[in-house]
C-alpha cells in the first residue's frame, strides 16, 4: 500500500498546503491594512495641502507688497535726487 517515504512526502505536501494557504491569508490581510494605511495617508497629505496653499497665498502677496514698497523707495530715492 502505501510505504513510509511515500506517507512522509504526503504529510509534507499536506503540511506545506496548509502553511501556504494561511501564509496568503495573512498577506492578503497585511495589504488590505496598507491599502487603508495609504488612503489615511492620502487624506492627511490632501489636508497639508490645503494648510500649504493657504499659508502660501498670503505670503505671495506679502512679498508682493514688499516689492512694490521697494520700487516705491526707488522711485522715491530717484526723484529726489532729480529734485536737487
């Protein structure tokens, strides 16, 4: 019938069927917790660029108005040596 390297390579064969199936289980749940892992992440880096874009735009004018005092200064400087 059946001798004891054939029942030995059969208990191996079931035994690494068995690790395998339970080995893809914990792979597929290990993915599926990346996969909320990343849309968490996804959602807090849409909310940092939100906070970036609305720090951004104040700053940008900020600069803005400080390079118009700055050409006004210049302009300023010229017509006062224009006026001497």
């Amino acid at each position: 019938m059946i001798d004891t390297v054939q029942a030995v390579l059969l208990f191996v064969i079931v035994l690494l069927a068995i690790l395998f199936t339970v080995l893809g289980v914990q792979v597929f749940f290990i993915l599926k917790d990346l996969r909320v892992t990343l849309q968490k992440t996804n959602i807090i880096l849409d909310d940092v660029e939100k906070i970036t874009d609305g720090i951004a735009e104040p700053v940008a004018s900020l600069s803005n108005f400080l390079q118009g005092a700055r050409s006004m200064s210049t302009v300023a400087k010229l017509l006062s040596i224009f006026k001497k």
